[in-house]
C-alpha cells in the first residue's frame, strides 16, 4: 500500500494550540500521531511524508520517533526538518515525481500553483499549510487535483492514494 502523510509536528508543543490539535501534552500528541501512523502503515507498506515530521525538538529524539514509525519511509523535505538519520529513508528530496496506480504524482512539502502534467490529470500531493478538510473539499469543488496530506487536514492519520482518488473520483 501507497501512504501520504506531512506536519506531524513532532515534541512541537505550540502545533498543539496554533493547530487545534486534540491533545493535553506533547507527549500524547506524539504516541498518538506514531499510533495513528502505524495503524494504517504496515512494515511492508511505502510511505512518502512530506515535511515537517518534527519541530523544536533534538534529532537525536526526533531519530528515534521516526524509527518507530512503519513502512518504507520516503522524505520530501520541509521548512522544520532537519539533518535527520538518511538510513531511517529510502530517500529523501526537495520535490519528487512518482506515477501510482495509473496517476501521476507531484510531491512537496508546499502547495504549487502549477505542477508537471497538472493539466493532464496529475495530482499534487502537498502539506505545510496545516488546514481542515476544508481546503481539500475547495480544490475539488474548483476542479483542482491539489490536496493536503497533511495530518491536521486527515484527522490526524496517513492517506492513501486510492482515498485520494476516491476523493477526486479518478478513474484509472
């Protein structure tokens, strides 16, 4: 299975109220966000996390949190990621392109305007903003194959590729 996720805010206390999030303490909202991850990522599965998996938090710590998350880990960095373990990743990038079941995929931490094939039915997979479903729901009522994988957007879980194509009602 395919996963997205971004902004998980790792031991970033403030992402707690500047967010909405649900949580009492850092530290709930970190066991959480690693159980929620590891509910839907399997050992086997691939998972593209797209920025921002920690913030104000050592890497050493934050090191160990990412290897308690499942899956093939693949990283499009962030502005809040730092110099993380490269043997944690099966690679990490600026941007990346990648076709899935049939879509192509455009992969950043920030939203683009525009993006390769984006008027050819691509997708483009994003976070950083930190929005609500609302966001999403907007592109898609404006015809935009742009979407927030962000956990803040996701109720706090990875999505999958065929949610979002569901999502969009491709057919492929």
């Amino acid at each position: 299975m395919i996963w997205f996720t971004s902004d998980l805010h790792l031991g970033h206390r403030a992402a707690i109220s500047m967010c909405e999030r649900p949580f009492e303490t850092v530290e709930e909202m970190n066991e959480v966000l690693i159980c929620n991850f590891n509910s839907y990522v399997k050992k086997n599965d691939t998972v593209y996390i797209l920025g921002d998996i920690a913030h104000r938090t050592p890497v050493v710590d934050v090191n160990k949190m990412i290897s308690r998350l499942n899956g093939k880990k693949i990283l499009c960095k962030g502005n809040h990621d730092k110099k993380y373990d490269e043997d944690l990743f099966n690679g990490i990038y600026d941007f990346l392109e990648i076709a899935v079941n049939g879509v192509n995929v455009s992969l950043m931490h920030y939203p683009m305007m525009s993006w390769p094939k984006s008027r050819h039915g691509a997708l483009h997979l994003h976070g950083h903003i930190h929005s609500k479903g609302d966001y999403n729901l907007l592109q898609k009522a404006e015809g935009i194959l742009r979407y927030d994988v962000g956990i803040d957007a996701n109720k706090y879980y990875p999505v999958s590729i065929e949610q979002i194509k569901e999502f969009f009602e491709l057919q492929t």
